[in-house]
C-alpha cells in the first residue's frame, strides 16, 4: 500500500527530469540512464502485487503478469530502502541522531518519507532531509533525490550484494521477487542436529532454492500487504540479498460461520499435525498455508468444531 503513494512521486519526478534536462545537468544524467527510463516504466505500469515471479515460488494464484508485477516489487522495495537510507538516515546521521528510528519502526520510515516528499524535503522541525549541494529549488532537489536513489538501487541489485540472487546481472527481468522474499521458520532447537528449522525439516521441505545457495522459502506478498510478511527487523533498509528475507507471518489463519445446524470453519496452520521428525505429518499442511489455502473443520453434534485430519 505504501507504493501507491509514493510510486507516484517517481513518475512526476522522471516527467520533471525530461522538462528540466536541458538546465538542470544531474537531471539530465538521470534521465539519460537507460536503466532509470526502464525502471520507471516498470513501476507505472504496476498494479501493485507482490508475487514471487518464479517457478519455486510460493503464492496465493498464479496471475498473468505475474513476472513484471514481481520485477516492478524488486526494484521499489529496494529503491525505498535506498532513498530513506539516503536522506533520514544521512540527515538524522549528520545531526548526531543515528540510529533513528529505531529498528522496528518501518512505519514510522516510511510514513516520515512521505511525508518529506509531500513538503520537498522539510520536516516538521525545518530541518531539509534532501540536500543537494548546489541546486536552489526545493522541487528540484526533491526529484533529483527520488531518481538518484531509483539509480543506486538499480546498482545495487546489479552489485555483488545481491550477486547470490542475482549474479551481478544489469537485465531487470532477472530482479525476480521470489529470489529475495523468503522464509525461515525457526525452531526453538534451530539447527541442532538435522535441521528442525524449515526448510529443511529433517529433509522434509527442502529449501526451493537450495541449489542456487538462497536459503529459506519464496513466497509473495511484503511489507504493508493484506498478507503482511515484512523482513525480521526494521526492515525497509536493504543492504544485500537477505535483506527482504522474514521470519513470521500470520500463523493463525481461521474463519468460522455459526449456524442452527454447528460451526462451519476452516484454518491454515504453518506446518504438520505431528513434531515428531520424519512422521509423515511433520510438515504436511505448510505447502497450503504458503499458498493462503485452508482445509475444512469437521461439526460435532453440539456445535463445536474438530479438526479433520487432511493430508495434501
């Protein structure tokens, strides 16, 4: 939801740039990137999903689209975590407040950035978040900012930190979703012997992309989705190919409709009937809850619901 806002704010920056290059020289550069044209055109042409985009991946419906939708997710996540990088970060940095917000403060990140794109930079306390030596119009700054940090992001996908999902590749249709949003379910035990973690669950659900050294699982959706799976810590910044990985989501999905005749219901839950390694019901109901699927409670005489055994 955060992309519909501010998605716009990088489409009337590149219209700026394109009017003002002749006068304006960083302008100019910007505009003249290839990269930053395709990056745009990606973005304006988005609807706002959030698949995996890959074969492994793990997603509610498979969609037409499914591979932009993902391309265009990649690249504004990652220029979010730029442009606050580059601007609250600094700045707070500059002025001896490091550190703010602190970490598990997404919202608090983002709302503050829109809320300097909406003002060209100052906040609250007069304080000018966007500086660029050299230019005089706020508005200016402000669209210089915005596709400066639209260009480095592009970087840095192409950039040995994101070489593990990647491979240093400057295609933009290689900056798959699915490749940087994962999942590691921890066990309290964790890697002690054989892995209880998922994946691999004793082996039981290998890591889908194992083979290529990306740990964890792909699955859709992000930060500010209805099926919200935000990085573990802030995490809006992005430093590498990790940076988009979390580690919880909604574990208890369940709907329930009463009636004269019992509760009708279902429910999803992230792993197996049974924790014991090996039994077949170890990890046999995850695959569903990955894809928002649910399976049917049984109705007793009195009204309350037992659960059905279901195996998939």
């Amino acid at each position: 939801n955060d992309a519909r806002a501010l998605v716009p704010y990088i489409e009337a920056a590149y219209r700026n740039a394109r009017r003002l290059a002749g006068s304006e020289p960083l302008l100019a550069s910007l505009v003249q990137d290839p990269r930053v044209k395709e990056a745009v055109k990606r973005m304006s042409r988005w609807d706002f999903r959030t698949p995996t985009g890959i074969d492994e991946g793990y997603d509610a419906k498979r969609r037409k689209g499914d591979k932009d939708a993902s391309v265009a997710t990649t690249i504004y996540s990652t220029w979010r975590g730029k442009i606050i990088a580059g601007t609250i970060d600094a700045t707070l940095d500059r002025i001896g407040l490091a550190g703010y917000p602190r970490p598990g403060q997404r919202e608090e990140l983002v709302t503050a950035l829109k809320h300097l794109l909406e003002n060209d930079g100052v906040g609250h306390s007069g304080l000018n978040f966007f500086q660029v030596p050299g230019v005089e119009d706020a508005a200016t700054r402000r669209d210089i900012v915005v596709l400066s940090a639209l260009r480095d992001a592009l970087d840095l996908l192409a950039s040995d930190a994101f070489a593990p999902a990647f491979a240093n590749s400057t295609d933009q249709d290689d900056y798959r979703w699915g490749r940087l949003h994962r999942i590691v379910m921890k066990h309290p035990l964790g890697g002690i012997e054989g892995n209880f973690n998922v994946p691999s669950a004793f082996g039981a659900f290998p890591a889908p992309l194992e083979a290529d050294g990306l740990p964890g699982i792909p699955t859709d959706g992000g930060f500010e989705t209805v099926d919200e799976a935000p990085p573990e810590q802030d995490n809006v910044r992005v430093s590498d190919s990790d940076s988009f990985m979390f580690e919880f989501g909604p574990t208890g999905r369940y709907v329930a409709e009463m009636g004269h005749r019992g509760v009708k219901a279902d429910t999803s839950l992230p792993g197996g009937e049974s924790a014991v390694p090996g039994s077949p019901y170890y990890v046999n109901l995850l695959e569903d809850w990955l894809r928002n699927k649910t399976f049917k409670m049984g109705k007793s005489g009195d009204g309350a619901a037992s659960i059905e055994v279901y195996q998939p």
